[in-house]
C-alpha cells in the first residue's frame, strides 16, 4: 500500500470499519447515513436553516489577527454593531514588525485593544502568540464551531471545527446574521499503520496534499478523521497534520477525540471542554482518502504549491531533473519578470545544499516539533556559512516552556536563532533569503514570494516545505538537505506543561464585559471604506486584468508581505492589487472607475456612450465596473482583500471557469463582486481592454437567473457570450444588487 491512496466511490462505516457503498448491505440512504457522521453531528447544531440542502450556521467564537481585524470591525460597526454578540479574539502575530511603515502597525494594534474594550473583545498583544495557537489554547473545544478570518482556522483534532473565510463573514457573525453553505460532502480520511521514527506531521500532511489537491478531490468538502492509526500519535502530531488540511482546498476537518484529547484540556485548564466524539455506526461518507502511516517518508514540496511533493531520497537522488522540471513551471507562473533558478542549490558533489532553515508559526512552531529538532542537534553546530537556522514557538506559553524545559538553551547553543510568536515567515514578511537561493521550512505555504522577493522587482527566492526533523538533520549536516529518516537520535521523552500565567498577565479578555463609553483609537492609516453604490439594471465591465494562468492565487490578487502593514486603508492597499502580476491593472481599473465616476454625476462618457451604442445598452441605467478574467482564482489565503481591492478600484465582477475556493468566491459576494463563470469548454478568447455587456443583470440575479447571456465587445465586433451566476442565496442575491455587504445592512436587511 502507498502512503496515500484515493477511493472515489462511497462508503459506510460499519462496526468501527470502513465498507464500500455497494458491499454494505441493509445500509441507510446516503442523505440519512451522512447524518450520522461527526461533521454533521455538529454542523446541525449551528444550523439555522429549515432547508437541510441550505446551512445557515452560527458559530461559537471568532478569531483574527492584525491583518484583518480592523477592517472587519469598521465593515461591522459601519453596519450598526453596537458589542461583540460571541467571543472574539484579536491576536497580533502578522503586522508584529512596528518599524514597518512608520507607526501604522502598532497603530492597528491600539485600534484592536480600544475595539476590545469598547465591544467586548479579547486582545492578544503582538508576539503572545499565533492567532491559531491561541485558538487551540483558549477556545476550541469538543462540537464547537470556530470562524476565523484566515485561511488556516483548522482545529478539528480538537474536536472543533474551524472554517476560515473573508472578513465579511466574520462582520456577518457579529451582526448575528449566519455563514450560508451548500451542505456539503464528508470524505473520510481512515488512518492506519504507525509513524516512522524521524517523520514527523509535516511529510504526512505534505503527502496528504500532495494526492488530493491537483484532482479537488476534497475541494469544499468536510475531511473526517478516523482509523487505528490516529491513538498512537500525539496532540502535536494531530494538529500539524490538521493545520495543513487547508492546502487541500476543503471546507473543515474534524477528527475522533480520545483521551490525548481529554488530556490536553485538561492541561490547558479546560478539562470541561472534552467530550468522547466518534461517527455512528452506519455514517456514511461520499469518499475515502487511506493514509498508511507506516509507509511516510521524508518528504519536501518544491516552490511554487504545497501540494509538489517529492520525498527527499527521490529529490536526493536526481536533483537535476527534478529542479529543472520545476524551475520551467515556476518560471512560467513568474511571467517572465526574473528567472528561479534550483540548480544552482546542487553543489559540486551532487547535493543540494541550502542557505536558510525555518521552522515557524501554526504548523512548525509546536513544542513536539521544536523538541525534538533540538534532540537532533544536540552536540552539533549549524556552522558559519550561508545555512541559517531560525525557531519561532507558536505562542509564550510555548515559548515559556521551551525555556524551563532547557530546548531553547540547547537550540541556541547550535547556533540556532530563536524568535517570538510571530507568522511573518509564513507570509513573506520576515526572514527573507538571499536572490535565487533555496529555504526549507515547516511552515504552511511556499507560493511565489511568500518569503519576501519581488519578481517583479527582479529578485526571487524559493521556499520548499519540510518537516522540522528534516530540517534539524539538514541544520546538523551543513544545509546540506537531510532526510531525518537517515540519521541516528534519541528522541528525550519531554511533556508540554502549558502555563497560562503570561496569557493572565497579558491577554485583555473583555467578552461579555462592553464599554461603550470607549473611543476607538485610529491612526493616520486607518480609513474608512469608501462610498460603493447600488448595482444598476445593466452591468458593462471592462476587462483590466487577463490570467490565463492555470490557478491564480490570492497572493497574485493582493500580494502578502510589506503590503500588509497597508490593510488598514483601503485606498492605500488598492494600490497593490495584482501588481506582482499584472502591474497595469490598478492603472486600467482606476481609469474605468472614472468613467463610472462621470457617469453618476450625470454625464455619458464617450468610451461607455460608444460601447452602449454597439449593444444598444442604455448609459443611464447601466453600471460601468471593472472585471478580472482568471481561469480558477482564489487558491491560498482567506483574505478579503483579494476582493475588496477589486471593489475600491472600481470592479463589478469577475469571470472565470471556477473558483478555487468557497471563501475566495464568498468575498467577491460579500464586497459586490459578481462571481460569474464561463464554460470550460469554451475558451475564453477576450484580451485587456475588451467589454462585457450584461443587459437585466440586476432582475436575472434577484430572480435566480443563474445562465445569462451577454456581449463581449471587442474590436473585431460584438459577439455573444453565456455566463453563468450560480447558487446564490437569497442574503447574497440581496448584497450584490445592494453592491456589497456594508449597503446591505444600510438598506435594513439582514437584521
């Protein structure tokens, strides 16, 4: 058996065991036998909605960090929020760097402790601790449901489930409206078999990723953890796999609890939040994905995706080829604004040889991980050279531990860095490596520039994904890249002991206790969202931006980085979008969004007046927009941004061939963006500067028309085009003609 295998097909499980669909006798229709599982065990109980097929769900708690809280708090307040109805943690672990952009950041961060304050929130200062971590520590707990405004929100070895969306979604929750999702699919993910010493949660969540996200196997579907194989591996080991899940493009996950669950309640001071979770006899689940422990290895995912796997003795043993495989694709992703090259990592002897090891935040960044990377340096040196090792714990009580339990002296004595709770790494806003130079990190992600360059300004680094033992063993061998399955260690037999103190001491938890009386705290850098309009009766939407590439990331929509300490203000931000991309974008909205701005105030535009003409389109009823044609936009981050951007530019819609993501998608609602999309089987043969006229837009949307016709004007002439607006809901029909979320609730709905 390989470490991974895919079974299409559905199963029951049946007296502890899965079985085929077609082999389980006597079972319950699917519909009913889906029921039973632990996804829809809980999904029920937050379920607001009288249609099974139509969720409705509210949820427990909300988390966000630094990048996105204050904009979900001006959306919310704009909105008529008057306190936080659930608990509602601002963590501070992205904008951590308070020299960046002057005061800007820290400037975010007494907005957040003033919104705290002021609507009863909780508030975790910068570098206490990852927004995860401090989920995991202070909030999940067994059948609760999380929403977080970042794409990693995955608690489900806790026994909770966590989804993580677009601001909007969170600005939705605080306003006591619901999250809205098709009922989806559950795939059982059934665990057998026993970890090879030297592998950690990394290489299985990497093969994991890599088997299932090319195919969308689990795209917007529930994965459900179950199997003999999960009682042997610890909470650390659970959740490193767990975190990743994400890479997978599914909705949530959620796994059997156990004692090690109990036990891990009880040592962060919450034993009340266990309870025994497993699936009914009977549950069945529309897919399977087996994971065969015993067969891991090593594993390492070369730039640009996670889901690019190899194990470490392939890359080992024909590095050459592999990297020149890669390097084209990447090369290709870049547009041609500067070259990676992979091959200059392979040394005189055929090795690959590395210049920078990180092992950081939500994934890496677990005392398990940490502890025993410092077993496999024990003794050894990381050296002198161009190889670096930095070590960022997920959060203090992490970090406190390490300390007494002596793992932070024996990392530094290695020369091994060790840094504060903290995600930059992971997002391209810390430890950077040099031009064309190879990193391995556990971390979550290795998109282009996750780590800091800027192709377009010439300069690129790679990231590839390892797990921190694999990372310890290429520390101790000079950065020379080492599978930890091939080295000799004892693993010292440590325990977490968790130690609230700093959080008591530290962490302002105000839910439940408002002050309305507080001012909120703003900076020069916090701004108000600007004035967005109604959609009109017609819609004519230029086209700005032409991808046609195969995913288009939220890191390409927005890009991540230095432009985060920018989030703050909308108008600023804009200025980024896709400008690692398609740099002439912002330019070419702005002009379009001026069109629009001369056609409310009562004029007709020459442009618009000569395109309507053609269409027979009508200036005074027809809203001018921009639009975005990518072929699957969306993949990676939650971040609203990749969407409002659009929107503050002038965009109208989008057009694609599907949406790599629920939560991409979602924003482009929540900000009045139409989500459109075309046949794949019809090429998308529209460039820059070409026009789509959408005439009745407004009444085919509120009427549920999801197939409707339009024209695409281009200079060869007008020529017919079918989009298609599917499954909205009667909430997300309302936003978009309102024109984003923020007109909704000022026009009275939605309360």
């Amino acid at each position: 058996m390989s470490m991974t295998e895919l079974h299409k097909n559905g199963v029951y499980l049946v007296n502890g065991k899965p079985v085929p669909a077609a082999e389980a006798k006597g079972a319950a229709a699917p519909d009913e036998a889906r029921e039973r599982t632990m996804a829809y065990q809980i999904l029920r109980k937050h379920d607001k909605s009288a249609d099974p097929r139509k969720l409705r769900v509210k949820f427990d708690a909300l988390v966000s960090h630094d990048i996105t809280y204050v904009g979900i708090i001006q959306t919310a307040r704009a909105s008529g929020m008057t306190k936080f109805p659930i608990p509602y943690a601002l963590t501070n672990c992205h904008n951590s760097l308070c020299a960046v952009g002057g005061t800007i950041n820290e400037d975010d961060h007494a907005f957040g402790l003033s919104a705290a304050k002021k609507y009863g929130g909780i508030f975790v200062p910068a570098n206490q601790a990852v927004i995860h971590q401090y989920a995991r520590e202070a909030l999940c707990g067994c059948g609760k449901m999380i929403l977080g405004s970042d794409s990693h929100t995955r608690y489900g070895c806790y026994g909770a489930m966590g989804v993580g969306e677009g601001g909007g979604e969170l600005a939705k929750q605080l306003l006591e409206n619901t999250y809205d999702v098709d009922a989806p699919e559950v795939v059982l993910v059934w665990v057998e078999g026993t970890v090879p010493h030297g592998v950690g949660p990394h290489d299985v969540a990497i093969a994991l990723v890599s088997a299932t996200f090319q195919s969308g196997f689990v795209k917007n579907k529930i994965m459900e953890f179950a199997g003999p194989g999960i009682e042997a591996l610890s909470m650390d080991f659970r959740i490193g796999v767990d975190v990743m899940t994400t890479e997978t493009s599914c909705l949530s996950s959620i796994w059997i609890t156990d004692d090690k669950v109990a036990a891990y309640y009880k040592n962060v001071g919450r034993p009340e939040a266990y309870a025994k979770m497993t699936p009914a006899d009977g549950a069945y689940y529309d897919s399977m994905v087996s994971v065969n422990l015993s067969e891991m290895e090593s594993m390492i995912a070369l730039p640009f995706h996670p889901s690019k796997a190899y194990t470490i003795h392939e890359l080992q043993k024909d590095p050459g080829r592999i990297f020149t495989e890669i390097e084209a694709e990447c090369n290709k992703e870049l547009g041609g604004h500067v070259a990676l090259d992979l091959r200059r990592s392979i040394n005189d002897k055929g090795q690959v040889a590395v210049e920078q090891g990180v092992i950081v935040g939500c994934s890496g960044g677990m005392y398990e991980n940490i502890s025993e990377a410092a077993d496999i340096l024990a003794g050894k040196s990381v050296g002198d050279g161009y190889f670096s090792l930095s070590v960022y714990p997920s959060s203090t009580p992490v970090g406190l531990a390490m300390t007494k339990d002596g793992i932070s002296a024996a990392l530094m004595e290695t020369g091994t860095l060790i840094k504060p709770a903290f995600c930059g790494p992971c997002f391209g806003a810390g430890d950077t490596p040099a031009h064309n130079t190879l990193s391995i990190r556990h971390a979550t992600r290795n998109f282009a520039n996750r780590e800091g360059s800027k192709p377009s300004g010439g300069q690129i680094a790679a990231v590839a994904l390892m797990d921190a033992r694999s990372i310890a063993a290429t520390a101790a061998n000079g950065g020379i890249l080492t599978a930890a399955t091939d080295i000799d260690y004892t693993v010292t037999p440590r325990e977490y002991k968790y130690d609230p103190a700093i959080y008591e001491k530290r962490v302002y938890n105000g839910f439940g206790r408002p002050d309305p009386s507080v001012e909120l705290r703003f900076g020069p850098n916090i701004a108000d969202w600007p004035k967005m309009y109604r959609m009109d009766d017609d819609l004519l939407v230029r086209l700005c931006a032409v991808i046609r590439d195969e995913v288009t990331t939220t890191d390409e929509l927005i890009p991540s980085g230095e432009t985060s300490s920018y989030r703050s203000n909308p108008i600023a931000l804009s200025e980024f979008t896709l400008s690692r991309r398609v740099p002439e974008y912002v330019g070419r909205s702005k002009a379009v969004r001026e069109l629009e701005a001369a056609r409310r105030n009562g004029g007709a535009p020459a442009d618009v007046a000569e395109v309507l003409k053609k269409v027979g389109g009508d200036v005074k009823k027809t809203t001018v927009g921009s639009c975005v044609f990518a072929k699957k936009p969306g993949d990676g981050s939650a971040r609203e941004q990749a969407a409002s951007c659009q929107k503050v530019l002038g965009g109208w819609a989008n057009i694609c061939f599907e949406y790599a993501t629920k939560r991409y998608r979602s924003n482009c609602l929540n900000w009045g963006i139409v989500p459109f999309t075309i046949d794949k089987s019809e090429p998308f043969a529209y460039t820059d500067g070409d026009w789509v006229y959408v005439p009745g837009i407004r009444q085919a949307i509120l009427n549920g028309v999801e197939t409707i016709p339009g024209k695409a004007v281009t200079k060869d002439g007008v020529k017919d085009i079918t989009l298609y607006c599917k499954g909205l809901s009667p909430d997300e029909k309302l936003i978009l003609t309102e024109g984003c979320l923020m007109n909704y609730y000022a026009a009275g709905y939605g309360k």
